[in-house]
C-alpha cells in the first residue's frame, strides 16, 4: 500500500495553501489524499478562492484528481477515524486557534479533530500550520502542549533567504511552506533552489 495523507482544513484565513499544498502532494504522487473541511473553512475558502472550493467535495472536484478523497466533518465512519487506516501523516492547514485548542484538550468533535487525534495517538507525523497572530498566551499555552505531544506546529511564514525575485516572491513562499510540510510528513522533497545555501 503506497503513501496516503490526510488534509484537514479549519475555518482561519489561508485557505490558499490548503490548495497549494494538495497540488504538490498529488505532484509528489500520493496515492490517496483525504480532504476533511469544517463549516467555518469553507465560508473562508468561497471568499479567499471562489464558491468552487466551498466543500470538501467542491474542492476536490477543482483539483481534478480521482486521488482526492473528500470526507464530511459528520463522517465518523470514514476510514480516516480509525488508527487502522494507515496514513503518512495529517495536516491541518490553516489551523485555527480554535483547533489548536480542541486538539490540545483532547477534543474530538467532527472528522477533523478526529483524524488530528489519531495522528497524536499513533505518533504518526501531525503538521500544524497555525494562522494567528499576535498570539495569545492561552493559545501557545495550548502550541506547547501539542509540540510536547508530537505534533509539528509548523506556522506559514517566509523564507527570506531565498530572495526570490519580488514579481515572483508569492509563489516562492508558497512552494517553500509546502515543500517543508511534505518534508515533515515524509512525502516528496524539498528542491535545491528551496533549500538554505549557507
């Protein structure tokens, strides 16, 4: 059984590297990629990227590929719920604070926070790629706490090393970001012209 990865969408802004990251994870050929978005995030994502992308299944019919699975928060019996499904990893991007804060209490409401738990309890690879700012205590209060539990908290923030020319610099973060991510969970690698040179 190859690799397979699940994507949990929460409800901040940033919908935007949701999508870019489930492009390079099917260019980086997952077998299966598991589509969970909450309520919240698909008002954000209707806004931020069109109505197209306002489900789970609206947006895995706009990425256009047979590999993107799309599950609905309501979907406790979706083989994702089970540390029997075997995944790569989870991530969860963006993540809201209001996530950050379930995961860390052990809260399991919907397939989202569902599958985020299984990866804490299997140790398999959890990314968080946390949206907030300025944080507050209570929220990296709750980062620490998942940190300590395993998970990556994994902000989406520049790589300034890169210099990346500024007509093109939008697009250099993006990949960077998600390149890294698929680092993290062990799928793909980061190309050269995105590393550090020293």
């Amino acid at each position: 059984m190859g690799a397979e990865l699940a994507l949990v969408v929460s409800g901040a802004s940033g919908t935007v590297l949701a999508r870019r990251l489930a492009e390079r994870a099917l260019a980086e050929g997952v077998d299966a990629l598991h589509l969970v978005m909450s309520g919240p995030a698909g008002q954000v994502a209707a806004h931020e990227l069109g109505p197209e992308w306002s489900t789970a299944r609206r947006f895995a019919e706009s990425l256009g590929d047979d590999r993107v699975r799309p599950w609905g928060e309501e979907e406790l019996m979706a083989p994702i719920a089970s540390g029997s499904h075997r995944l790569a990893g989870v991530v969860v991007l963006p993540c809201s604070a209001g996530m950050a804060g379930a995961l860390a209490g052990g809260v399991s409401r919907g397939l989202g926070q569902r599958v985020a738990d299984v990866a804490l309890k299997q140790r398999w690879p959890l990314v968080l790629g946390v949206r907030e700012t300025p944080m507050s205590p209570v929220l990296l209060e709750n980062l620490l706490r998942l940190a300590r539990a395993g998970a990556h908290i994994v902000p989406p923030l520049p790589a300034y090393y890169l210099r990346p020319d500024p007509g093109t610099a939008w697009e250099a973060f993006l990949d960077h970001y998600c390149a890294r991510v698929l680092d993290l969970v062990g799928l793909g690698t980061v190309p050269g012209e995105l590393r550090w040179k020293g």
